[in-house]
C-alpha cells in the first residue's frame, strides 16, 4: 500500500488534509537536503517552502510513472537551491583554498565569535562538504544523504549517468583528502596504476 | 587483473559504479589481494564517516516552528494544482463553486421549510451532521520503552489525533533510540486492526522515508521518524487498535516482541 500515492490522489482531489500531510511529510527532509545544498538554515527554510509550494501547486506534472514522489521533490529542491545560489551570488570555497587556509572553513566576513560558534558545532565532514563546489555538494548529498541511485542522481541534476558517477566519485576522493589525508599516502603511490 | 586497481577504480567499486565485467574482475582481484582489500576498507571507513558525518550535522537540524503548512497555505490557494489542463481545470473549480453555492443554497432552503412545517414541540434533531471532532494538531505523547534484542527503543510517540473519522488522515511520529549499532535495516509498520484483529489499513515504510535506514543510527541519536496512514472511507465506527513495530524486510520477521506500540483508536463518523 502506497500511502503517498493515496495522498497525492486525494491533494488532488482537493483533500486539504491530504496536502496537509504530504508537506509535514516530506517537510524536514527537504529542508535537510537544501540546508545541506546550501549551508544556511533561513535560505535552506525558504528554498524547502518553495519547493514545497511549486510542488503542491503542480501536483498534476508529477508522473509516478518516471520517479518516486520524493526524487520529484528532490529535482525541485535541487533546482531551487541552484536558483538560491545564483540569486544571492552565496560564497563558496574551493576545497584547494580551504586546505591552502588550513582547513578552517573562513566566512568571507568574518566575525569571530560567530565563526568560532559554527566551528565548534560543525563536524569537519560538514565544512568539507561545504567546501565543495555545488555540483560536487549535489551528488555527494544525493547519493550519501538522500541515498538516490546514480540514475536517480543523473535525473535531478540534469547530467549524464557517467557524469553523476564521476562527481560523487570526485567528491569523495575531495573529502577523503580532507577529513583523512593520510589515507591517501597510506594507500601508496603504486597503487594507482 | 594483473595489476593493482587505481584508486579511482577501487573509489568507484566501493560505490557500486562499475560495470559488472570489471566488477567481476575487481572481485577476482580483491579476494588474492590483502593490502587492495585494506585499501578498501579504508575507502568503506571514510564512507561510513562522511554518513555519519551528515547523520549527525543534518540529522539534527530542524526547520524553525515558522516552518509549517498553515504558513504555506495563502500560497496554495491561487494557483492551485495548476496542470497542463490548467484552464480547464479553473473553468471546472468555477463551475463547481456555482454549483456548491447553489447546492449550500438549497440545504438551507430545505431546512427553513422543514423548521417551518415541524409540529411545535416535537424534538429538533440535528439537520446537518457535526463535522467529527478530528483533531489535527493535538498532541497526544506517550513514552515507553520496549527493547529489542538489538537494544533498539521506541522512546515516544506523537499522534495527531486519538479519534478519527473514516477516509481521515493518521499522522504518527515515531522517536527511537538505539543503544547498539544495527546490522540490519528494518522497516517500520504501522496497522491499523479492528477489534477481531483484521488488518483494516497498514502504512509499511523504512524510517523517516528511507532517509534514515536504520543501520546507519548512531548510538543514543534520537531518530524522528513520521509517517501517515489514510483510513479508508469504508470503516465503521468503532474502536480500533493501533500497532507499530520494525521487521526484517528480508525475511519478514518482526523485532522484539512483534509489537512496540499497541494502542486504541476511536473511529467516529
């Protein structure tokens, strides 16, 4: 039994108790995945509210013929959190400037008791992952933390299959020389063919 | 494979991105080779870290209480389901409001006529049903602590109502706890059973979506996990038990005691 089917049907045939429960449904976990996107909690809210909205307003173009409601959810989120970022022009930093900086995650306005804050509740894994550049934060996010198949992955992000599996390859090599560095060297030089 | 993989290869295989020749051949490669299957583990810790690593920072954040459907509601009544047959659907809702308003018109019409031709003093029934007292929102919380052989706790529940009316939608939030790292990935049910114990509605779901499997719970992580159960339209007032468990989607074996959480629901029309 498929209880989103049921309420999508029911949204759509005007249940607002359905809608209702489709959002507080899928509520923190699209906020979670555009807080990831984006590094931000008010952007990520903002972004989760209006994939959430274009969603239930668009209720009819979802097809569960070609994705499960919650990749749907997640291609709208995506392109959301891509519409943030050009908007608002949001920093980001090279995972190469970030090493080169010590590995400490810099707010290009600093302000130090803020910093020193997010520092301390941040997991290293966290500042990596926001190192990255956004196609890379993408796949590593979809595929570590929403848990899509690379096909999956290649539909919300518009790429090739090949390409998805090479930037949540890249992505991970990234973090592996961030949070462990010495595992590169443990591996060895003639490992690499 | 006479040589050692590269490492973009050993990265790929630890993600399941190779095709199945040169998985094969990696396969073959890893099983003679310890200090490659080392190197792999290496890869499969870090990969384990970087989950937890989002477990921990993602896992515990949450949207502002600003965050909710009533906040997000003024933007769904504009434009509203807008499909490809948007026009057509907004000439149908037009149509439908003229024919609700007239229809609304004739109910109190009728019911004018039927106060007027009543004979004094007999009883005033009720001319239009009450809506059933179905509380979304309200909170009902309930701790208990039933633990499996894994040590895996359901902690606390949230229902949005205790009494429903038939075709109504169930929202229960589960909070769980492990106190073991899992092995396995279970997936939740929630039944809902009449009283001669007859299946009359069930929502079978991993936890929070599947986004939180839960192999990958840390130990004393407080795990929310919500799911809905739409209650069919055909269901007779009445009471109802509610049951709530975790089973191995593999072989279809509940944990623990096959029941973590075994309550009453009222079903009202």
């Amino acid at each position: 039994m498929c209880d989103i089917s049921a309420l999508i049907q029911r949204w759509q045939s005007g249940d607002e108790r359905a809608g209702e429960a489709l959002y507080n449904h899928h509520r923190e976990p699209i906020f979670r995945l555009a807080y990831g996107l984006l590094g931000d909690a008010a952007d990520a809210e903002e972004v989760a509210q209006d994939a959430l909205a274009y969603a239930l307003n668009r209720i009819g173009q979802y097809d569960t013929a070609r994705s499960s409601f919650s990749t749907w959810l997640h291609t709208i989120t995506v392109s959301r959190c891509r519409d943030r970022q050009r908007r608002r022009r949001l920093p980001w930093l090279s995972l190469t400037a970030w090493l080169q900086q010590g590995g400490d995650a810099r707010d290009p306005a600093p302000n130090p008791e803020a910093q020193a804050i997010r520092l301390e509740t941040r997991s290293l894994v966290w500042n990596a992952i926001q190192a990255l550049s956004p196609p890379l934060r993408e796949a590593i996010l979809l595929r570590y933390w929403a848990e899509h198949t690379f096909q999956e992955i290649a539909a919300i992000t518009g790429c090739p299959v090949p390409t998805a599996q090479s930037r949540v390859r890249l992505a991970f090599q990234k973090l592996r020389a961030a949070i462990a560095p010495t595992a590169l060297e443990d591996l060895g030089e003639e490992q690499v063919r | 494979m006479s040589n050692h993989p590269s490492d973009t290869e050993l990265v790929n295989y630890a993600h399941h991105a190779l095709a199945d020749a040169l998985r094969e051949t990696m396969d073959d490669h890893l099983t003679a080779c310890p200090r490659c299957q080392a190197a792999l583990m290496d890869h499969q810790a870090i990969q384990q870290r970087i989950q937890h690593g989002l477990q921990a920072d993602l896992g515990t954040a949450h949207p502002s209480p600003q965050m909710t459907f009533a906040a997000l509601a003024p933007r769904l009544k504009r434009s509203r389901r807008v499909t490809p047959r948007g026009e057509q659907s907004r000439r149908f809702f037009s149509g439908a409001t003229m024919l609700a308003t007239l229809a609304a018109l004739v109910v109190v019409l009728a019911a004018l006529f039927g106060a007027i031709s009543r004979p004094s003093g007999s009883a005033s029934p009720a001319m239009i049903p009450q809506p059933p007292s179905v509380a979304m929102g309200a909170v009902l919380t309930a701790s208990i602590a039933v633990a499996d052989n894994e040590q895996l706790r359901l902690m606390s529940y949230d229902l949005s109502a205790a009494q429903l009316a038939p075709g109504a939608i169930l929202t229960i939030t589960l909070y769980w706890q492990t106190q073991r790292n899992l092995v396995g990935d279970y997936t939740v049910f929630i039944h809902l059973l009449d009283t001669a114990g007859r299946l009359m509605a069930s929502h079978d779901a991993p936890p929070a979506e599947g986004t939180r499997p839960t192999r990958g719970w840390r130990i004393g992580e407080p795990i929310t996990d919500s799911h809905t159960l739409v209650l069919p339209n055909t269901l007779t007032a009445g009471d109802y038990r509610l049951s709530v468990g975790l089973y191995d989607p593999g072989s279809g074996a509940r944990l623990g005691d096959g029941v973590l959480l075994d309550r009453s629901i009222t079903i009202a029309p």
